[in-house]
C-alpha cells in the first residue's frame, strides 16, 4: 500500500545519491567507483576478507565482486593470499597503496560530513543519525523479509553499558540546556563507582536493547541514602524512543525492583523545565518535595527533589 511518505522519502534518497557522487563514475576527490570505495572501507574495517565475504556486505553478483577485485588488484590497492584451511578461498588485504587510499577516503568523507552537519543543530545531527539508521535497517530487513524487532529489556552490566549510558547522558542535555564536559564528567564518575557495586541485590540496572545498541537505561542505588531509601539514577531514553511507552517501562521496572526489596522510599534528584519527565514521575506516585537554586552540573539550575512513599 502506497503511503504519502514514500514520493519524498524516493525524493530526498535521490537527492541524497547525487549529493554523495554516487552517480558518477568515480567519486570526486577520490577517483575510484562507488563500489570500489565501499570494497577498500570493508576491508579497512576487517583484514582478510573473501571475495565472497564482500559480496555479502556490499550487496552485488559474485562476477561483479570478481571484476571489481582484479580491478582493485591491477591498480595496486589490494593484494590476495590463499586460505590455508580452503584453497578455493583467497584472503584479500589492502596493500600500503590500499591504506593511503582508505585514508584519503576516510579525510575526505568526515570533511563533507562535518561541514553538512556544521550546518544543523546538534538535534537535528542526531535526527539525521537515527533517521539512516531506521531507513537502512528497513530497507534491509524488506530485503530479507523479515520481521522488524522490538526494543527489549534488559538488566545487570554488559560491556559498553557506562559509556553508553554516559553518551546518551551528554547529548541529550548538552542540545536541551547546554551542560558540557562537567555534567558529563559527573556521571561518568558516579556510574564509574556504581556498576561495580551491582553485586548487591538492593541495587539493579535495567536498559534498552534496540538491535544490540543500549538505546536507554535507568537504574536503583540501594545504598547510597538512608536506610530504607532507594535512589533512582541515570534515567534516560534516546529521543528517538521517546513516547514509545518504554520510559514507563523503565520507570515501573525500577519501581517494582524496590517494591521486591523493601524499600519505604524512593528519592530522586532532577532540576525544572523537564515537563515530560515530570509528569512520568508524577504519573507514578512521585512528589516535589524540595527545589532550590544548584550549580552541580556545572551551570545555575533550578535543582528538585522527588520523593515516592512505597506502600
């Protein structure tokens, strides 16, 4: 079925080609075929790819993939090597040609696309990361013909899980009140001094598995107040997932964590001018209970205190 979205959406991914080179028969700057480009890149990523290997990720017919290596191979850019385990398969490896030239295509490449997002708000930078994202994991998974997946809960550590969470922390607030490195030092150092007290069941962390990226998390610090008082940290959602109900996911799983427990309380500290925040919080039980002028992210912010009483 037809939808309005998909004239502009054909529109803008022309535009979007032609923008990009990809249309030529060699990109500017470079010199090289669009395909060639893509082959160099996957094997600067991975060494020792087969042939068959970058069939697979570039999407193209096995004769096609043969006449862009020998072309590869002719002009010095990448050099084979049997398998010893298959003599069918041969490896293939960037020459010290190959990786000047991936480093040319890796100067060039961030040059054009830091001087397009120079030109958008930091917002709109991250809308346009997770708009390509969204639009090539559906055009792959129409391929396939598979079913799209949904985001999943997930809880305890997992490697990545501070940094992510500190990243998502770091652009979420640095676009909506302009906090920099000393927010973001913060939790990084209070997260950093957390994790590895999760071996005490009164403290827990639960996140947001979207495809294998941790897409937001919350957590409960069990010990860190007063008997009895649980605190609630590090909660945070990627925009994109904003109004998809999994902030409520979040905040009812950490709820019911402390319920199991046996918490009396549950505290949280927050600061005014998050309205959908608030009344998440409010949604749930919680109360303002104490507001006052703060400078602990590193700017003047009218600090708050939430507090809900377990029944």
């Amino acid at each position: 079925m037809t939808t309005p979205l998909v004239a502009p959406i054909r529109h803008h991914s022309r535009r979007l080609l032609r923008e990009l080179g990809v249309l030529n028969s060699s990109l500017p700057g470079i010199g090289l075929s669009s395909s060639a480009v893509h082959a160099i890149v996957e094997l600067g990523f991975e060494d020792r790819l087969t042939a068959r290997d970058l069939s697979a990720r570039l999407l193209l017919e096995k004769s096609t993939i043969s006449r862009l290596v020998k072309s590869l191979i002719a002009k010095g850019l990448v050099s084979e090597a049997p398998d010893p385990d298959d003599r069918r398969a041969k490896h293939l490896s960037l020459t010290e040609d190959g990786l000047a030239r991936l480093d040319q295509i890796n100067r060039l490449a961030v040059t054009r696309v830091s001087a397009a997002l120079d030109r958008v708000s930091p917002r709109d930078g991250e809308a346009i990361r997770e708009g390509l994202r969204l639009y090539a994991e559906a055009l792959a998974a129409s391929r396939d013909d598979t079913p799209p997946t949904s985001p999943a809960l997930r809880t305890g550590y997992t490697p990545g899980l501070l940094g992510r969470i500190v990243t998502l922390h770091a652009r979420y607030y640095s676009c909506l009140v302009g906090f920099g490195l000393p927010f973001e030092a913060t939790v990084a150092a209070g997260m950093a001094e957390f994790l590895p007290r999760l071996t005490n069941p009164a403290n827990g962390t639960w996140w947001i598995d979207r495809d294998g990226e941790i897409a937001g998390g919350i957590s409960i610090d069990g010990e860190d107040l007063e008997d009895g008082v649980a605190h609630l940290r590090w909660f945070i959602l990627d925009p994109a997932l904003q109004g998809s109900g999994l902030g409520g996911t979040l905040l009812e799983t950490a709820l019911d964590h402390c319920r199991t427990q046996g918490f009396a309380r549950v505290d949280l500290w927050t600061f005014s001018g998050l309205d959908a925040a608030r009344a998440l919080y409010e949604k749930h039980g919680f109360s303002l209970v104490d507001e006052w002028l703060g400078a602990q992210w590193g700017k003047d912010m009218q600090e708050q205190k939430f507090s809900l009483t377990l029944g």
